[in-house]
C-alpha cells in the first residue's frame, strides 16, 4: 500500500520561506514521477512542480524562480522549497506519485501566508 504524507506547512510572513517534504511508503521511489499541487476552497487543485522521470522539473509560472522541487531517492521524500512568498500561496499543498498509470495523493499540509 502506498502511503504519502506531506509535512511542513505552517503560517509564513510575505516573503518569507518554508519548506515541505512528501515522506513515501513505496518501494521503487525513484520509479515514480512526483508532483507538487496546491488547493484553496472553491478553485480546481492547480499543478504546481513536476519531477518526472526521463524529463526532469517544470514549474508552473506562478512559482518560477521562486520554488524548487527536489527528492532524496534514498530517503523517499520529495522536497518543495518555497522562496519569496506571496499571500496568493496560500494554499493547501499535496504530493503526487505516478507510475505505470496509477496515482497516488497524500491529505495535504496547509500553507498560510500572511501578516
């Protein structure tokens, strides 16, 4: 069974900075492409940071220059370093695991940004 579970989250100050991790319960970690999504109430769950295999990263325009995706296949944990934040951040931020067609969501770990 496929566990993921984000951490991290918290209250930030406009630009200021927080890191997440994803931990995974998969064997074969380094197999999964990884993906970083954001949610606030009442708008469609937004793609955020891709690490996929055989592709590498892509951010969405929003983040660019600001976030980086990174993961530790040795430690099956997949990173979000999040620079310069914004109010427009705020968010409640989930991992993404694909393989062979199969997906996988952790709960998510809420991202507040503000004064």
């Amino acid at each position: 069974q496929v566990l993921l579970v984000e951490s991290g989250g918290g209250l930030v100050q406009p630009g200021g900075s927080l890191r997440l991790s994803c931990s995974a319960s998969i064997s074969f970690f380094s197999l999964y492409s990884m993906d970083w999504y954001r949610q606030t109430p009442g708008k469609e769950r937004e793609l955020v940071a891709t690490s996929r295999i055989g592709v590498g990263t892509n951010y969405a325009d929003s983040v660019k220059g600001r976030f980086a995706i990174s993961r530790d296949n040795i430690k099956n944990t997949l990173y979000l370093q999040m620079n310069s934040l914004k109010p427009e951040d705020t968010a409640v931020y989930y991992c993404r695991a694909v393989r062979s067609g199969m997906e996988y969501w952790g709960k998510g770990t809420l991202v507040t940004v503000s004064s």
